[in-house]
C-alpha cells in the first residue's frame, strides 16, 4: 500500500510539472500588437496582458464586447479580489485606462466615426 501511494504521488508531481507550464503558455497569442496601439496606453497594455493572462486568454476580455466603463470597473474588481490573481490597486488602475481605452474604440467601431488611422 505504501508503494502504491508513493507512486501515486509521484504520479501527480510529474503531472503536475508538465500541466503548469502549459496552463501559463499561449494566452498571449490572443492579444493585441501593442506596437499598433497608441504610444500612452502601451504601458497599460502591457499590465493588462501580464496580469489578466495568468488566469484566462487576453481574448476573453478583449472579446467580451463591453463597452460601458463601470462594467468594467466592476469585472477589474472581482478579478482583483481572485486569489493569485496577482492584480494590486496600481496594476487594476493601469488595467482600466487600458480596457477605458479599448471600451472606446468599440464604442467608435460600433458608431462607425473610427478615425481614418485605424487606431485598434
């Protein structure tokens, strides 16, 4: 019996050493070229990429098509209070001016008075 639990044990270290890696790799593929966007909101970007990839893909943010500030205000903050979400009061500050951003460039796209440089 004891062999059996040392294997098994063993048995999840090794899954557990390989499911990590995989569960941090790929979100940022669905993200967006920070160098298309616009000079002040990279950096922000930048923070929202790093902090909301490490519990889902950028594309479930970024495609979640909202475009009303205290919504997101509201979604920045339960993702905050995720335990090892990672997210302090300066990164969800930095996380909204970028998704504010975002908001309203969907709200142009969805208007139709996207200026003609195609701003993302």
């Amino acid at each position: 019996m004891i062999a059996g639990s040392r294997a098994a044990r063993s048995l999840m270290v090794t899954l557990a050493l390989f499911a990590a890696p995989a569960a941090c790799t790929g979100a940022r593929a669905e993200g967006l070229d920070a160098s298309k966007l616009p000079e002040p909101v990279r950096a922000d970007y930048e923070v929202f990429a790093r902090k909301c990839s490490k519990c889902h893909s950028l594309a479930r943010p970024l495609g979640a098509g909202i475009t009303d500030d205290e919504q997101w205000a509201m979604y920045v903050a339960r993702m905050r209070r995720q335990p090892g979400s990672g997210i302090f009061a300066d990164d969800e500050v930095a996380i909204l001016r970028f998704l504010r951003f975002h908001a309203a460039e969907l709200r142009k796209k969805k208007s139709g008075t996207q200026d003609a440089g195609g701003s993302p």
